[in-house]
C-alpha cells in the first residue's frame, strides 16, 4: 500500500476561494472517482505556527494523505477533467510506503499520555549529494542527536519513491498546475511530536542537542559561525508544517456541503 501526500501554500487572500473549491469540488471528485481503490482520504490544517518556526520552509494551508490499496492508472480512464482551482498555489508532495522506514524515538509511549503537535517535514538532500550519503548521515548520525531533544515525544520517518508515480485523473491542457509551482523530488518524509509550540521552540531553538553537520550542508542557519541545524535550505530542499492528531477531514467517511 502506498501514501500519497500533498503539503500546500497560499496567500491568506486565497484560503477561502480554496477552501471551497476544496470541499465542493476537488475532494468529492477524488473520493467519488477513486474510491474503490482508496483506503483513507484525509486533510489535515496547518497550524497558525509562531513566527520563530515560519522560517523553516512554512507551508501554511494543508497536508492531505491518501492512502491507495492500488495506484490507479493515471489520465482520464472514463471520467472528466479535474474541475480548475481558483488560483495555483505551491504543492510539494511525494509518494511514501503506508507505514514508516525508520521508527526512532517514542515508540514505546502510549496515546493517552497527551495530545501532541506534529511538526511535519519534507527534506530532499542538496544537489549533488547521493542518496547513499544522505542516508547514512540522516540516519546513522542525525537521527540519534535529534533523538536527544529536550522534550520530543515522537520521532519516525518514510523513504519517498524516487520514482514519480503519477497520480490519476488530469487536468484540463488550458488549466494545469504550473510546474515551477509544484516541488515533486523528496527523499524523506519526517514526523518530530512536541507536547506544544514552547516545547517546540525550546527543543529546536532555544536548547537544541549538539548536532554533527554534513560536510554537504547548505542552509543559510549559522551558529557560531557553523552551518545549523537543519542544514538544508529552507524552501528548497526543507519545507514544513504543523499539524494537530486528527485530520480536519476524512473525505471517504464524511460529506459536508460548504455553503451556507
């Protein structure tokens, strides 16, 4: 089974075109057209984050996961055009295994131990860097230090396919996503769980763990005149949000008309 996810941006003047656009349009054509091959359809909201943690590539509308029991093929196949968005916004997303890679921290807690955010990343390892390297720093050298943020509840991640699986149905020719608004090569996705924004901040601003910088690292954070945490570029290869538990929506299970 794989995951597909959808991580979106906007303008503040363009959520509520969006938002209904989303409800009236988009998600009923998913959930109606794919439905037999679906397991979960779910939106999450972005957070209002505080300013301090808008600098870390903030994407600042919703996340939406889709889980498949079998990809679709993608094109029309019987049924029409996605009907158009109001406006094109940014899009980052990627195709990950239903389940994580790599479970590195929390596992042994329980839900009822507190609610939680979830700050939830997409990172993809600057060009020129092979996968094989990223991994083994990632993995063998970041992932212990990050586990030893003060505060962190929850810390698991997926590979991202590294080859494009499309995904079905289409868009109109005169009516399709701007490329250079759409970020599809990712190499990991990344969940790290705080018990709520000051937990947060301390954690990754105020008392980070010392952390052991790739030779490759090209953020623009500098620390005592080092490369700092999170060492990719904001925007570019690093671009996150915050996310409560539970979706906002679950499309399969609900239908909510959006006007009044």
């Amino acid at each position: 089974m794989l995951k597909s996810i959808v991580m979106m941006d906007l303008p503040i003047d363009d959520i509520a075109p969006m938002e209904r656009w989303y409800y009236e349009a988009h998600s009923s054509e998913i959930s109606r057209r794919y439905g037999p091959f679906l397991q979960r359809h779910e939106s999450y909201v972005a957070l209002d984050a505080p300013e301090d943690a808008r600098r870390f590539g903030f994407y600042n509308w919703r996340v939406t996961e889709t889980y498949w029991r079998e990809m679709p093929e993608a094109g029309a196949r019987g049924a029409y055009c996605f009907t158009p968005a109001p406006v094109w916004n940014p899009i980052a997303t990627c195709t990950v295994p239903a389940q994580p890679d790599d479970d590195f921290f929390g596992w042994d807690g329980f839900s009822t131990d507190g609610a939680s955010i979830r700050w939830y990343i997409l990172m993809r390892y600057p060009l020129g860097v092979r996968l094989k390297d990223g991994e083994d720093w990632f993995v063998n050298v970041h992932a212990p230090e990050v586990c030893r943020q003060p505060g962190l509840t929850r810390f698991f991640s997926f590979k991202c396919e590294q080859e494009a699986i499309p995904l079905p149905g289409m868009w109109h020719p005169d009516a399709t996503p701007p490329q250079d608004m759409t970020m599809v090569q990712w190499d990991r996705v990344v969940e790290l769980w705080y018990p709520s924004f000051s937990a947060w901040r301390k954690a990754v601003i105020e008392e980070p763990p010392a952390y052991t910088p790739p030779e490759w690292a090209t953020d623009d954070f500098y620390k005592d005149g080092y490369p700092a945490y999170p060492f990719f570029k904001p925007g570019v290869d690093f671009v996150s949000t915050f996310l409560l538990e539970r979706p906002a929506d679950e499309f399969l299970r609900d239908t909510r008309y959006y006007r009044p």
